[in-house]
C-alpha cells in the first residue's frame, strides 16, 4: 500500500465518521426532543431542543467532512485545481457553520463568547433532564 492510497483510506475513514455522526445525531436529536414533548408537553420546547441537538451534530459532522476533505486535497490530490475545489467546499461548509450557529444562538459570533458545537447538545441534553417543569413557570 502505498502512502497515497493509505491517506485516501483516512479520508474515506473520516467521511464515514461523518456520516456516522450525522445519523447517530439525528436519531439522539429525536430522542431527547421527544423525552422534552413527553415530559412537558410542549411542543415548542421539544422544537426547540431538536433544532438545537441536531445544529449541533450538524457542526460537528461538517467538520468532520471538512477534515476528509483536507487530507484527501493534500496527500492524495495535491493539484492547483483541487486546492481551488477544496477551498471552495470548506467556504461553502464554512459559511453553513455560521449560519447554524446564528440560527441556534440567536446572535452572530462576534457577539457571544466562542463555543462548540457540542455545547449544544450538552445544553439540550440537560434540558431534557430537567424538563419537569413547564417553560411559562420559569
């Protein structure tokens, strides 16, 4: 095996990892949405907490792709033009990942203090826990 056949294992490695993610996510997300909808019985929290456990397993599952993408552009195909085709995916799932990120949070980046996608999905995880009481109590 040689070194470029070995790195295009990794990256296809790691696009199966992302793929992994994204599903494995879903299926969480659902879960702890429809935990919250049991619990409180409302609907909007449970939208709520499933927009905000996926965003985030969204985050992360595009940077995993991004890393695939990365290892495959510079050990396996290190041509001008797939630098420009790499470039022009990690733009493009760049500017995805803002836009997740002011869609969940509510403001832009620069306007709250730096956190991860998993953060997320620590968050709606608790407030799954926690949801026995309702939402208008608070």
């Amino acid at each position: 095996m040689s070194f470029t056949e070995g790195m295009d294992d990794i990256a296809k490695a790691f696009e199966v990892v992302g793929a992994a993610v994204l599903v494995v996510g879903l299926l969480l997300a659902l879960t702890v949405s429809g935990r919250v909808w049991r619990r409180t019985r409302h609907g909007r929290v449970a939208y709520q907490t499933l927009r905000e456990t996926f965003g985030g397993v969204l985050l992360l599952g595009l940077e995993i792709l991004v890393a695939a993408d990365l290892v495959r552009t510079v050990a396996v195909e290190p041509s001008l033009e797939s630098v420009a085709i790499l470039g022009l995916i990690v733009l493009i799932r760049t500017f995805l990942s803002f836009s997740l990120e002011v869609e969940i949070e509510g403001v832009p980046p620069w306007r709250r203090a730096l956190v991860s996608g998993g953060r997320y999905v620590s968050e709606a995880v608790s407030r799954a826990k926690n949801a026995t009481e309702s939402p208008l109590q608070k």
